[in-house]
C-alpha cells in the first residue's frame, strides 16, 4: 500500500519576493497541464468526461473557478517550501529585468 511522504515543509516560511512568484508559477503550471491534456487529444466541454476527452478547465488560468486556481496555486507553494527546506536559495538575477 502507497503511503505519501513528503518533504515536511510546515515550518518554511517564504520571503514576501517567493510568495509573489507563487501565482506566476500556478498559471505556468495550469499551462503546462493544458498543453498536456491538447496534445493527448483534450478539448474544451462544459463538463468534464473521460471519454469524450473533455475539460471545462481548457480555458485561461484567470478563467478558472478558485477551487482549481487554489490547486495550482498549492502546488506552486508547496514547490518553492520544498527548494527552501532542501537548503536551496532562490533569488532573481538582475538580467531577469532585462
């Protein structure tokens, strides 16, 4: 039986600049889903049916109910409180401005 461990990351907390990046990195991630879902033949239906391959959630990330929003925006928290309980720093180089 699968038990899920994962990294503990409860007692991280992210600098004010890393929870800015959270929704970025949430819309990058829905965008990478529907690429996926495109490729393998998905489309866009007002209800979701795995047969038809049919997603109400083939639409922009700002057009999404909160409900799907706050998954990826979970996944994108939870991935940056993993790098920083690893040990890892993130910081923005200046050429990112360029």
């Amino acid at each position: 039986m699968y038990t899920p461990n994962p990294i503990d990351t409860s007692k991280v907390e992210l600098p004010k600049e890393l929870l800015r990046l959270t929704e970025k990195i949430a819309e990058n991630v829905h965008d990478i889903w529907a690429i996926g879902r495109i490729a393998g033949g998905w489309t866009y239906g007002e209800t979701r049916d795995d047969a038809k391959k049919t997603t109400p959630c083939l639409v922009a990330y700002d057009e999404l109910p909160e409900s799907e929003k706050e998954y990826d925006r979970n996944t994108a928290l939870e991935t940056l409180k993993m790098i920083v309980a690893l040990g890892y720093e993130i910081k923005k180089s200046d050429a990112a401005d360029a």
